[in-house]
C-alpha cells in the first residue's frame, strides 16, 4: 500500500510542478492556489505512506538510502508548506516540486533491503536522521532561493526588466527567505551532529571517527556558522549570501549522496548494518 501512496505522491509533486510553471507563465492567483494545494496533497499520501510503513515494520522508514531519499523528499515538502504559510515566495514552488519530486522517484526506483538490521531501527538513530533531513530541506529552499536572488539581480543589473523580472520577488524578500532558511538550517544542523556523535560513542565507544561524511558535515557546519556570523557581524547580504547558500547545499549533497558510495564510511547502510 505504501508503494501506490508515494506513487500518488509522486504523481502530485509532478503536476504541482507543470501547475506552478503556468502560475510563473500566467501569473494566475488561481493557478498559485492550485499548486499548493496538489503538493499538500502529495505531502498527505507522502505522510500516509511514511506512517503505514511504520506501523508494518515497527521502526521509522529511514534503513536505507531509498528510504533516506524518500524521507528527504517528504521533509523538502514539509518545510515548503510551512515556508510557503509563513514566508511565501510564490514562484518557489517551481524549483521546490520537482525537486521533491526527483528525491521521491530515486527513492521509488532504488532497490530497498529485504530487512533492516536492528541498528538501524534505534529511535536516536532516527531522531539524527531525522533532524539532518530537515536541516538539509531548509538549506535546500535557501538554495533555491539562492538560485533565484542570482537571477533577479541579473535582470536587474542588465536593466532587462521583461519575463523574469516581473515574476520574482524582490531581492530584499530572497534575501529574507535566505537568511530564515539558513538560520533554521543551522540549529537542525547542529542538532544533528551532537545526536550522531552522542549515538556514535554509545555504538563506536567514540564520540568522532573523522569519517567521510562527518568531515564533509563539518566542513557544511563551518560554512554555514561561518556565513551567520558575516550576516550578523558584518553585515553580509545579496549576492554574496546567495552564492555561499548555493555553495554550502553543494557540499551537504556530496555528503548525502556520497555517504553511501563513500568505501570507508561506516555511514553507509550496509556498513551500518554490520556495527555492533
């Protein structure tokens, strides 16, 4: 059953993706109203499916890196809502749908364990997936929102005030939205990191083993700390600001992905599954 729910799902973040393309060719009220709700839609079957495996197996669906991209796409989904209700940007759900929907097809299209091994179905080690996800799906609309503060800003540089410039946002509200992202980011970030390295030293006897993909966190965490304390102390906005938001989502991706092709990352799932 939860296979044709995250089909729905999918099917949802893909029409609200060609929904939100006619909102940005249109710029219909309608149309923006529509797309919400087709991905609060998806985000439902999405919710439903995460919650009927649940119950089936006992334990969170986040055992696997398809389960991992699936739960990405939902917590990508989550914080749009949510941004979308509190913060709206109209046109970012043109770059926010498909991209959950690319998450989601991944996730649907890699092959998933028969069985999950036991360490992998601790609440703690959920509860640091989890917060990762989520760090990672704000710094995702920071980055997209990146995307789209670099391109406003060429519009307006090249005084070329035609398609595109009529149909973003200003470049103070992409700024906003940058730095509430990141903020957010941040702390689920941080949380994060602190709850892995407490699961680390309970399952490792270490707090720290300078894995791949601790470093490569690390390295995201430095960059982001580094990115507040510019904003805040010196004043840091615009351009700059994007490209570092854009810069710093790179580097969470290389980790995300690479953990699990990484030979010497015990984070992979398969080595995971083989700890202690």
């Amino acid at each position: 059953m939860d296979v044709w729910l995250l089909s729905l799902a999918l099917a949802s973040y893909g029409v609200a993706t060609f929904i939100w393309l006619g909102y940005v060719w249109f710029q219909k009220e309608t149309l923006y109203l529509a797309g919400g709700w087709t991905i609060a839609l998806g985000w439902l079957g999405h919710t439903l499916a995460l919650l009927v495996e649940t119950v089936a197996t006992g334990f969170f669906p986040v055992g696997s890196f398809s389960a991992a991209c699936s739960l990405f796409s939902w917590t990508l989904t989550t914080a749009f809502l949510i941004l979308n209700w509190r913060y709206p940007v109209k046109v970012l759900g043109v770059l926010a749908a498909p991209m959950a929907a690319l998450l989601l097809s991944g996730s649907l299209l890699l092959p998933r364990p028969p069985e999950i091994a036991p360490i992998l179905q601790s609440f703690w080690l959920t509860f640091h997936i989890a917060a990762a996800l989520l760090g990672n799906a704000t710094f995702a609309l920071a980055f997209l929102g990146g995307i789209l503060y670099l391109v406003q800003e060429r519009q307006l540089k090249a005084k070329k005030f035609g398609f595109f410039y009529r149909r973003l946002p200003s470049l103070e509200t992409l700024d906003a939205l940058n730095y509430y992202c990141i903020n957010i980011g941040f702390i689920l970030l941080t949380i994060a990191i602190i709850s892995g390295s407490l699961y680390a030293q309970y399952v490792l006897g270490s707090f720290w083993q300078w894995d791949p993909k601790e470093t490569m966190t690390l390295i995201a965490w430095l960059f982001y700390a580094g990115l507040l304390h510019e904003r805040l102390v010196k004043g840091w906005r615009g351009r700059r600001a994007a490209l570092m938001a854009i810069t710093g989502f790179l580097v969470l991706m290389v980790t995300f992905v690479g953990a699990d092709f990484w030979q010497r990352s015990y984070h992979r799932f398969d080595t995971l599954g083989r700890l202690p």
